[in-house]
C-alpha cells in the first residue's frame, strides 16, 4: 500500500515548467510575425497578400458577430470600407451585413 502512495505522489507531485524548444520558440515567432503581415494588408487593404495567405474556407467574424466569407471580407477590404460597422444598405453595397 505505502508503495502506491508513494508512486501517487510521485506523479501527482507538480513539476516545473520545462523552457520551450527552439523549434516551438521559432513557431511562434513565425506565427507572430505572420500576424503582423495580416494586420498590415488588411490596414492597407492589400487583398493580394490576403487572397494568397487566407484559408479558403475561412469564416471572418467581426466583433460584432457578424461573419462573412473570404470572398465577401476580401470584397469589402478592396472597397477600404469598414464593413464590421453597421451601414445603410445602399452605403455597404457588396458587404455583408
């Protein structure tokens, strides 16, 4: 019995946190870096760079809850309008609302 208690505490016991590896610091690194390229072509509404990077199945939901397509976002980014606020329908012809 007492060597089952030990063996529990054993892996119960916490453990401290292990540094990251190099590839998962790279990783993240790269995944930083890819999400300042897409914060940059959607500020300077470069739907190229956004055509190219963005899934083709993607859901683009906007904090106001309200989602659209890769095909109505890449739409409403080459018109530079605010698509994510709500508009008169004539006013965001082509986005979504």
């Amino acid at each position: 019995m007492l060597a089952y208690l030990v063996v529990a505490a054993t892996l119960l016991a916490p453990r401290p946190a292990s540094p990251q590896a190099p590839d998962s610091a790279e990783t993240i690194r790269s995944v930083l870096a890819f999400e300042d390229g897409r914060f940059a072509a959607m500020v300077r509404a470069d739907t190229t760079w956004l055509r190219d990077a963005l899934a083709e199945d993607l859901s683009y939901v906007h904090t106001s809850a309200r989602s659209e397509t890769k095909a109505q976002y890449l739409e409403c980014r080459s018109a530079r309008t605010d698509c994510a606020t709500k508009r008169s329908p004539r006013a965001s012809a082509g986005c979504a609302r």
